[in-house]
C-alpha cells in the first residue's frame, strides 16, 4: 500500500466518523489487516501523515481536547468545493474499500476502462512543465496514425476516457484528443506559454461532454422525464445547468443551458421513450430524425 492510499484511508475515515480519538483511529487501523498488517498506528506516525496530509491537499486535521481528544476536518469546505480534490480522495477511498475486501473479488464486479492511462502521466509532466508534446495520434474512422506536436492544456475524463485539449500547432486550433487512441507521447524540449484568459472549467462549460468546435451555440433546452426516469436525473444532473421546472408526479420538467452536441443527443437516446424533448423545436427535429432512422432500421421485421 502506498503513502497516498494511507493518506486518504486517514482523511476517508475521519470523514465518515465526523469526530474521533485517536485509539478507535487505531483500532479500525488495525482490524483492517489487508492495510496495516494487524499493526497499530502510532501516535507518532499518525501526526506524520496529519503534515503530510496538510502539505499535499491543504486539508486541517484537527484536535478537539474539550470532551477527550477528538480528531475532526477543520476546513471540510476545501474538499467538498474542489470537485478534482473531492473526485480523487472518494476514488481512493473506494478503492481502498474493495482493497480491504479482496476476499470478495469474484462478487464485485468493475467496468473495463480504455483510459489510456499510460500516457497521462506524461501529459500531466508536460502540463506542469508548460513543455509541448508529440503525440502519435490514429483517429477511428482513419487507416493509419499520425506524428505531430501539440501544447497541452488540460485533461477531462468523460464516460470512462481520458482526453486531453490541447493546442494543435500545425492547424493553429483547440483540439481534443482521446488518450486510448494516442500510440505515443514524447516529450520535447520546447516550452509553450498557457493562454492567460483560459479556464478549463469555463472552456466547457456549456458543453455536455467532449463534443467541441461543431457550431452548436448554448441555449435553453427543455426535456420531459416520465416518472421512472426523473428519479435518475435528479439524483445524477446531466449538466451543472439543470434545474427542476415542475414535478407533476407522472413525470418532470427539467431545464438546461447548453449546447445541443451530437454526444448530447447520444445521451438522450440512450433513455429511448423515457425522455422527451419539449424545446427548442430543431433539436425536437433532430431527435425525430435519429429515431426515424431507427425505426427503418427494424421496420421490416
């Protein structure tokens, strides 16, 4: 087990327990003999990973000595207001959950994820650095891979893939890039300069997903979700714009300001009759025309 995987097993359990001592600290430490061998964490080692823990997430675990020496997160807003934060420490705590429970491998059950992950790690090197890259790039619909360099901006994970936004330096343009399609990355020894005024969360704002740079300008979309599948996007948002306009009960009208992308769509069709689009009237179109091809496509049956 790794420093990081301590770290947050440290930052998750505190978490969960609200306030805590340090000996049920210890004891939980210890029963969990797939993380610390049956050992107990020390007094000493435990205030180790609290400056650790301060240094690496800026998060303040604190001591309440009125009532008998508690452990608590003094700033539990720097976690849950920085979602890249937030989404890292719950990825390692599941992870350090089904850890503590490899007994059960054969009962739980994981996703197989084409994240490219083998060449994050450089395109996070060459973002720290500001250092361009080339990438050996092949595009589904193409036979062959490509060589050139771009400049790297930032990475989004989106539906179980990892791309990054970079600068294409031959076309001089944005461009998104799959990592599971890039065959290789080299890191060069150009530096670039990161636009001033750019802001990745801004950047794709009013996007659903990836789909960038087809034409599509925000607006108000308004769907219908019938009263099984309101639930779902009450609970999961499919953007950060959505509200709830009415809830009748039979079904909910929910409100969006985005751009009416082609992986937008996707996500509606996905749900088949359980959502409808009410407005704007082209994307009603738009959705006729996919389910139209659809239904040609069974109609002889």
């Amino acid at each position: 087990m790794n420093q990081l995987q301590k770290y947050t097993w440290l930052i998750d359990t505190i978490r969960r327990a609200g306030k805590i001592s340090h000996k049920d600290l210890s004891e939980k430490w210890e029963r969990h003999k797939e993380l610390s061998d049956c050992r107990p964490l020390h007094r000493a080692t435990f205030n180790r990973w609290r400056d650790a823990i301060f240094e690496q997430f800026g998060i303040i675990i604190d001591c309440q000595k009125v009532g008998g020496y508690l452990y608590f997160i003094a700033n539990p807003e720097d976690i849950d207001e920085d979602k890249l934060k937030k989404w890292m420490l719950d990825s390692f705590a599941v992870g350090n959950v089904i850890g503590e429970n490899l007994s059960l491998k054969g009962r739980i059950l994981v996703e197989e994820i084409p994240s490219g992950r083998e060449h994050l790690t450089m395109i996070l090197n060459a973002m720290k650095e500001n250092l361009t890259v080339n990438i050996t790039y092949r595009p589904f619909k193409k036979s062959h891979s490509y060589t050139f360099p771009i400049e790297p901006y930032c990475v989004k994970l989106f539906e179980n893939r990892w791309y990054v936004l970079a600068h294409n330096i031959r076309y001089d343009d944005e461009r998104l890039y799959g990592l599971d399609r890039i065959e290789s990355v080299e890191l060069s020894g150009t530096t670039y300069k990161l636009p001033k005024d750019f802001d990745a969360e801004d950047y794709f704002s009013s996007s659903y997903g990836i789909v960038i740079g087809t034409g599509e300008k925000p607006e108000k979309i308004v769907i219908r979700a019938n009263e099984i599948h309101k639930h779902y996007l009450m609970s999961l948002p499919l953007h950060h714009s959505q509200r709830l306009i009415e809830d009748s009960g039979e079904y909910a009208d929910f409100e969006l300001f985005l751009a009416p992308t082609y992986d937008f769509v996707m996500k509606l069709l996905q749900v088949g009759s359980m959502v409808e689009v009410l407005h704007p009237p082209h994307l009603r179109k738009t959705m006729k025309g996919w389910i139209n091809d659809m239904y040609n496509l069974y109609k002889n049956d």
